[in-house]
C-alpha cells in the first residue's frame, strides 16, 4: 500500500530495505544544478579580449557546449543560437567532455576550450587580467563564469545564471523538521554555492563548493565516517556514484538515467519537496508495518495459549482470527490516505 501510494505521488519506491534505511538517515547532501535550482541556465553576457570578435566566440563555443547535455552547456549552446539569429552551429570534430573540468573539440580547425579556468590551466592556458577581472565580478555577483580559450589563447568569459526553484527553500525546511541536517554539495564556485544556501535556508558552514565529480563520492565517504547516516539527492551523470555511495539515494526523474539507476528512490517530480514526501512516506510505512507485527504477535502470543487450553470458543476463535487479518488489512489502507506536498 506504502509503494501504491508513494507510485501515486511521483515516487518510485526500488526496494523493501530502503524503508529501513530512511528511519535511520540524520543528514541529507543536496546537488545544487537541477535539484534545488531550476537547472535551466539562461546566457547572460560574453567579455571578450581585445581583437576577439564575440560572434566567434559564440560560434565556437556554442558549437563545443552543443555536445553536452550539462545544464550550464545547453544554456551557452541555446544562447550563442539567439544571438547569432537563430544561425545553426557547426558540428565539432573530437569531442571530448571533461567531468567537472569542461568541453573540448576541433571546431572549424580550431581547438577550443570551454569550461573551468582550471580546464585552461591544464593547457597552460591563463586568463588575461581583464578576463579575471570579469570572471570575479560575476562570481560575486553569484553567476557562474565560464572560460573560452581556442588555439592556445584566452579569449572570453561566459556568465551564465541559474534560478533556485520556488519550493526548494520550503523543501529545506521541511527536511530539516524531519531531523535531517541539509548539505550542499556542488562544482559550481564558493560564491554562487553560498548565494544560494542563504537564499534556501542552508548554513554556510554546510556547503561544499568547487567540488569535482569523482570527488563527490569521497564527501559522502567523508560524512558517513563521521558517524552520520547520509542520504544524497542529485539528478545528473556527475551524482550517479554518489547516490550510489549514500546509504539512501534519491534520483530526480527529470535527471538522467544513470543517476535514475544508482538511486533507490526516484522523485518522478523535479520538486525537492518530493525528498521530504518519500522519507515521510518511508518512515509512516515502516511504522505501519511494524505496528501491524506487534498487533499479530502480541495476538496470537495471547489467543493461542487460551485456545490450546479449550477456553476459547471455536467460533470465536475463528472470528477473532479474521479479525486480527482485518485490522492488519484496515491499518495498512491508512496509508492511502497520506498526503504529499
């Protein structure tokens, strides 16, 4: 019944052993792309070096970003498009994504570089000061600067921002009033990832920022060493390691099919509040279940004796039997009636 209801509520239940786990999970690591923000990126401006043209820079890198299904490169790829007028991009040769890092590929003979200022680095590739100087001021206006190189050369930076989801700072509450101590846990720069933990309610000693893919893994790692019972929710490729470390991982059903897979509940809805709804749905279900094995054993630890010893009447044995099955039945229906957000 607990799996009906979660089914009809957009939450996708894998397995009988995850409602155990949720009565004992104390912390909850939040993915800030797609899970707390809308992930839908919106191209805000490009800065150019001096001599570059910023229609290049929308070609090339647009061209690069159009490869990869990462929200911030959907956000470029769909922005160089407007700008150029609707322009189709080339197709790049080479393609290579670089998790947590970046793109790269062979555009119209150039090889270009789209992503973290560290990506460049590899390259021995450094931004130019008035290229920091822009990259600086859009992070500390909470935006997410993106480095374009091509050909050896620094060239501009992107700014492209994100919206926090209207329910997610009414999410955070909700799973903080269920005892669960919120983590953020995101690549994006200190920055943003602070800007966005004050605007959802998320203390700032509670945010782990500029942190790479594979590294994901070892902060959840991290916490559960410390004793602590975590659960992980995320939605992309770069989460599907960690919602499989977790001792509860919870997909978003508008990820990807990866984190879909290591997850043990998937939330069908893109709403964080459907986090709070499945561990409370998880945690009512096993107290049902666990009421139900007391109100059996405690009966026939009581009935039996009683019948082995002639003092109950046949058919009242038998209709007292019913009757336990009855309440049981009776008293898992009453899930049915739980109400999500």
């Amino acid at each position: 019944v607990g799996t009906g209801r979660g089914a009809q509520l957009g939450i996708l239940i894998k397995g009988p052993e995850v409602l155990e786990t949720t009565r004992q999970v104390d912390t909850i690591v939040l993915d800030k792309t797609g899970t707390i923000t809308t992930g839908k990126m919106t191209l805000l401006g490009a800065h150019t070096t001096e001599g570059t043209d910023e229609n290049d820079v929308l070609r090339l890198a647009g061209a690069v970003e159009h490869s990869s299904e990462h929200p911030i490169a959907q956000a470029v790829a769909a922005g160089a498009v407007e700008r150029l007028g609707g322009a189709a991009l080339p197709t790049p040769e080479d393609f290579t994504n670089i998790p947590g890092l970046g793109v790269q590929g062979v555009v119209d003979g150039h090889a270009v570089l789209v992503g973290r200022e560290k990506l460049l680095a590899e390259w021995e590739i450094r931004l130019p000061e008035s290229l920091a100087r822009a990259k600086a001021e859009a992070e500390s206006a909470g935006r997410t600067a993106i480095a374009v190189a091509w050909d050896g050369e620094a060239r501009a930076v992107l700014e492209v921002a994100d919206a926090v989801k209207e329910t997610s700072a009414e999410a955070v509450e909700r799973l903080r009033a269920l005892g669960l101590t919120p983590i953020l846990l995101t690549g994006d720069n200190r920055a943003v990832a602070e800007a966005v933990a004050a605007e959802v309610g998320i203390d700032a000693g509670q945010v782990f920022a500029e942190v790479m893919p594979e590294d994901k893994v070892d902060v959840v790692k991290r916490l559960q060493a410390e004793g602590r019972s975590v659960a992980m929710v995320g939605d992309g490729v770069n989460d599907a390691a960690a919602l499989a470390q977790a001792d509860l991982g919870l997909a978003m059903g508008t990820g990807t099919d990866a984190a879909i897979e290591a997850g043990d509940l998937t939330l069908v809805r893109g709403d964080l509040r459907a986090a709070a709804d499945a561990i409370r749905l998880a945690r009512r279900t096993l107290s049902t279940i666990r009421t139900n094995l007391f109100w059996a054993f405690a009966y026939n630890v009581g009935a039996l004796p009683l019948a082995a010893a002639g003092l109950l009447n046949p058919m009242i044995a038998g209709a007292a039997m019913a009757f336990s099955s009855v309440f049981v039945v009776g008293n898992s229906l009453r899930l049915r009636g739980f109400k999500g957000a």
